[in-house]
C-alpha cells in the first residue's frame, strides 16, 4: 500500500509527520527554548560596595536566598529582608529583632546588582558582583611588561593586570630612582612602583598572600648614599661627622661572582665587598578606604617596609582592604643591611616574578612573611617601642591561632626562642619584624 509521508492526519490528537518534517520542529522547538531566558536569580554569594553619601565606601559580603519571590540575606550584621520580581529587589534592613532601620532597592543588570538605600537619614548607592570564576585550564603565567610606573599606594589608580589565585606574574622594576636595566629614565624618582594587580576573589577582610618566586638583578649597577641618616645616630655623632660630600657610593654588581664592590674606592676600602642577597623593598596592597601613600611610606598595607628578608623564596601575606587588593611592587636592592642606615641602599633595578593566592574570610592585623627557616611578623608605628610591640603582638598571635596555644604557652614559646630584626629606621614609620625559628615549632602539634 502506497503511503503519502506529507499528509497530516489529526484524529482524536495525533499527528503524522514524515521524519524529516518532524526533526525540523523539534530542532524549531529547542532553539525556541534557547531563546527564551532563564529566570534570573540572585541566590548565592556576593561582593557588595555600599557608599554613603558622606565617607567612604564599605565593603561586605552577602549570601541571598531566594524562596519563589522573598529574598533574605546578611551583610555587616544587617538582615536584608524582601522581594526579588522581574530583575528587582525591594527590601527592608534591619539589626536583629528590632524594627526596620532602612531600605535598599536595585536591580540586576549584566550579571551585577546595583541600586541605593538608606540607613536612617544617610543615604548610599551600592553594587554588588559576585566573585570572577577563573578561566579553564587552571593557574596561570602572566608576562607583564611595565610601561608606566606610580609613586603612590593608593585604590585610585586603573589596574594593569587581573589576575586569579594561584596566578603567577613574570615582570620588572625600575630602580629607585626611575631608572631601567638599560640606563633609561622610566619614571620620577621615590620608588617608582610597578602595578596594580587586581587580585580575582581578594576582597576586604582576606588575606592577600604573594610568594616571591624570582627576585634577580638584570643590570651591573647600583646606587646608595655614603652618609649614615641623622635620625639613626645620636645628635653629636651627626653634627660632628666630617662626611665628604665628593665621597663616591656608586656600585658595581659582579652577578657572576654574586659580589658588590664600591665602583670608586678609597684605599682603605678597595678590597671591600659584600655578598649579593636581592630584595624588593616594597611591596604593598591599597591602604584603607580612600587613604594614598607616597611610594616611600609603609603601614599596615605594607609598602616601603624594606626588610631584607623579602627576597626569593619568601611569602608575603598582606591584609586586603579593597576589592582586588591592588598589589604594587619595586624599590630593587641589590643587598641592603638592617635598617637602611644610609636611607638608601644598592638600589637598582630587577626583575622578579610572584605567585599570588588569598585567604577568605581571615585578615592579619600588619604584613606577616616566611621562607624555609621563620616565620616573621611585622610591626610598623611611630616609634621603635610601639613597632616592637605590635612585633611582638603579631607573632604571638599568629602562633595562638595556628598552633592553638594557650597565652602562657605562647609566652614560654616566644620568651626562649624569639628573634628580633630592625627593617626600617628611616623612613616615616619604624619597621621592626619579630621572628621564630620554624624547627622551635616542629615538636607542637598544629
């Protein structure tokens, strides 16, 4: 019997297609589905930025659940209770049991959420973005190439490079005084800073941690300074000193021989040398809130602590105040003893690389580092008192939470067994690292 595949037969409800006429709807229909957009949802974490209309911005984060149109969430100890329709939400705000305190209202455009609201009188606009997921592939390396360098610690300048944990950057510095490995001025003299990197899933109340893979010198020259700074000697040493102005400090790098010998001795120290040990001497995360320090400076952020420990092979882990962290780096040293005694000491410049990574939810009070042999912690104040305080203070209480260790424990520990370095004496703010041998460590359990 003849069959037409054309014909359309509808009986009760059947439909009779040929088979090529049927693939050709059900293929209409998926690409219909496809068109039309999943309901959008906001449950699940995220980054807010909440600015005030006076003051600077705050950051918290939020997870929203969703159930059919109510939304809740928590963000700085604050309930965030509504509704989320067509794109929306429309919530109130309020500090436990306590009636509302305010609203926020937004929209979700493009993936990210933004709108304003008010607590009380004091009005913000907020936005809020949920944490980049890194590309496929895994970790990745980063061949960055400086064409512009900052002398400033600060949120305010353009990233120039994201990057996500477990990254690695390959790039270079110039020296302190702006210039290249080529002899080429770059940039104005302070400390001119390679950056920022934008650190993917960094956000305020993480730490921020960049393991310093590579730090070499890439040039045979260096230069420092033939005085010892007044505020590192006592007034009648200073004003007495008979230093010769002419007196030439330049050096020259022997990386083969990994020496460093005056380029124009006296007689006396024509057979002087001092072993190569290369260090950066800053590096530092955007300062808090909308604070910008010259590149010279140093505080809880880091910065220009120019501690000569900070070398190949340390980890550097760094407080993060801003969303990113916005990590710089520079100020090459050759080698460079305690303190900076001369307030500047073999700058040149380097090329380095770093691996960064970050550790949610869990923030340190001032920069803490270590390599093979310590951990060191850091203490930056106004005085060498007040920065050995807070040394101390830092290391103990890294040790507490790590090792569990109870306050007299921690005592009897550090009281047998802690080292005391003086970083920086120089600058505006004093640098004293209090450290401990790891191998004290070993019989504690963790």
């Amino acid at each position: 019997m003849r069959r037409n595949h054309d014909r359309r037969v509808q009986g009760p409800r059947w439909v009779w297609l040929s088979s090529a006429a049927a693939v050709c709807l059900i293929a209409a229909a998926a690409t219909q589905a496809a068109a039309q957009p999943a309901a959008a949802t906001i449950a699940g974490d995220w980054e807010i930025t909440r600015r005030p209309q006076f003051g600077s911005p705050q950051y918290d984060t939020v997870r929203f659940d969703v159930n059919a149109d109510r939304v809740t969430g928590m963000a700085g100890g604050i309930k965030i209770e509504g509704t989320f329709r067509n794109g929306v939400i429309d919530a109130t705000l309020q500090r436990g049991s306590d009636p509302p305190i305010g609203k926020l209202t937004g929209a979700l455009k493009g993936g990210a959420l933004s709108g304003e609201g008010n607590l009380g009188e004091n009005t913000f606009t907020w936005s809020a973005r949920r944490a980049a997921d890194p590309p496929r592939g895994g970790p990745k390396t980063h061949v960055f190439a400086p064409t512009q360098f900052h002398n400033f610690f600060t949120s305010t300048i353009a990233p120039v490079l994201h990057v996500f944990p477990g990254d690695t950057v390959e790039t270079r510095s110039v020296d302190a005084g702006g210039t290249d490995e080529n002899g080429k001025r770059r940039a104005a003299g302070g400390n001119p800073l390679t950056g920022p990197f934008f650190v993917e899933g960094a956000f305020p109340g993480d730490t921020l941690v960049v393991k310093l893979n590579r730090v070499r010198l890439n040039r045979d020259s260096a230069i420092s300074s033939g005085q010892i700074v007044a505020s590192a000697v006592t007034p009648g040493y200073h004003r007495n000193a008979k230093f010769d102005d002419n007196f030439s400090s330049d050096w020259t790098l022997d990386r083969e021989a990994g020496l460093a010998r005056l380029t124009k001795p006296t007689a006396r120290l024509k057979d002087y040398t001092v072993p190569l040990k290369p260090m950066l001497g800053c590096i530092g995360v955007a300062p808090p809130e909308t604070a910008s320090y010259r590149s010279g400076w140093l505080g809880a952020w880091g910065g220009n602590m120019d501690y000569n420990e900070l070398r190949e092979g340390a980890t550097l882990y760094l407080p993060v105040f801003h969303p990113g962290a916005l990590l710089f780096l520079g100020d090459g040293h050759a080698v460079e003893g305690d303190g900076e005694l001369t307030g500047n000491a073999l700058e040149t410049s380097m090329e380095f690389s770093f691996t960064v990574d970050v550790i949610k939810k869990k923030s340190v009070p001032q920069p803490r580092a270590e390599n093979a042999q310590y951990r060191m912690a850091s203490g930056i104040a106004n005085s060498l008192t007040d920065a050995l305080q807070q040394a101390t203070t830092n290391l103990a209480r890294w040790l507490a939470d790590d090792y569990k260790l109870e306050a007299n424990e921690v005592a009897v520990v550090l009281g047998t067994a802690i080292r005391y370095d003086i970083a920086e004496v120089v600058d505006p703010m004093i640098h004293v690292v209090a450290k401990i041998d790891k191998k004290v460590l070993e019989p504690i359990p963790r």
